[in-house]
C-alpha cells in the first residue's frame, strides 16, 4: 500500500532567519542596557567601599578618644604636638598616636605588650590634637607643661575616592581633681 503524500500548508515553529534576527535584536537590546547594569554596580561598590573606609575611621578615632579617657591624669601625658600625643595609660605602657607622612593615623605601644607600629586609621587628611588648662585656654603645642592639661579635642579630616569625613571629640583625663 501506498501512502499518501500530505503537503504541508501550515507548519508550527520558526524558520532559521526568523531565529537568527530574533538573537541579533535580542543581542542588541542586552548591549545596550547593560552599561546601564555596570554602572549601577559600579555605584554600588564605590559607595559600599567608602562607607566602610569611613566606619573604619570612626572605629579607630573612637580607640583613641577611649585610650585618651584612660589616662590616668596630665601627668600621664609624656609629650603633645598638634599632630601626635604620647601618654601612659594606666597599666604603665607608653602609648603613641601619630599621624604619619603616608597620610595615616599610627598607633604605637610599648611596655607590658609590644604592639608594633600599626595603621589605626588609613587615608588620614587632617589631624589636629588642641590641649586645653582647666580655665578652657588653649594651650600651645608643642606642650611645655603636659600636667596643665585638663582637656584633650582631637579633629581628624578622612578623605576616600575624593568623599571626606570630619571627626570631632574631646576627652578628659580622669582621675583629674574638678576644683
């Protein structure tokens, strides 16, 4: 038996042309919005970067207004300038905060546990340490007498990926006589 021969007058699918111009449009459409997709990610991660610069310098500039606290008076304080203070904290280790010319805050510690100079606070535009007598006059750095000392203000300037942040505390010594 022979079978029929059917032609074929509708058939379901896509031809080869009509799939290769529909992956160029495709293609071209993709192209064109995902610069919009980089960018965004771009944003995303320039933005999350400075936020965590910046939380890490707060970090840090809070570890110094804290150590700073913990003297055990002005006369814990060994040497100040406007840019670097050295001080006994209240375990006899001598404690050194500077800021470097690499544009870093540097903490340094030595006596009981050596800590190595470190980078507490990185990127570090502006520091500046005022020292002020129990009247409020400021002092004048360097110090010539560290026991006058009655209030420490530190102000520090972080700049990152051209966005900066200022940072401004003050921190008494304790164990001052208030009189």
């Amino acid at each position: 038996m022979k079978r029929p021969r059917q032609t074929r007058t509708h058939s379901a699918g896509f031809t080869l042309i009509e799939m290769i111009i529909s992956i160029v449009l495709v293609g071209i459409i993709v192209a064109s919005i995902s610069p919009l997709f980089q960018g965004s990610a771009r944003s995303y991660y320039t933005v999350t970067t400075i936020n965590e610069n910046f939380q890490a310098a707060r970090i840090g500039f809070n570890r110094m207004l804290s150590d700073l606290r913990e003297l055990l008076g002005s006369t814990s304080i060994l040497s100040g300038t406007s840019y670097s203070i050295t001080f006994t904290d209240v375990n006899g280790s001598t404690i050194t905060y500077v800021l470097s010319n690499a544009y870093t805050l540097d903490r340094t510690k030595t006596g009981t546990d050596n800590i190595p100079p470190a980078v507490l606070v990185p990127n570090v535009t502006g520091l500046d340490i005022e020292y002020f007598d129990k009247d409020g006059v400021e002092l004048a750095a360097p110090l010539a007498a560290p026991a006058n000392v009655w209030n420490i203000r530190v102000s520090m300037t972080v700049n990152v990926s051209g966005q900066s942040a200022s940072f401004q505390g003050t921190a008494s010594p304790r164990n001052i006589p208030f009189g």
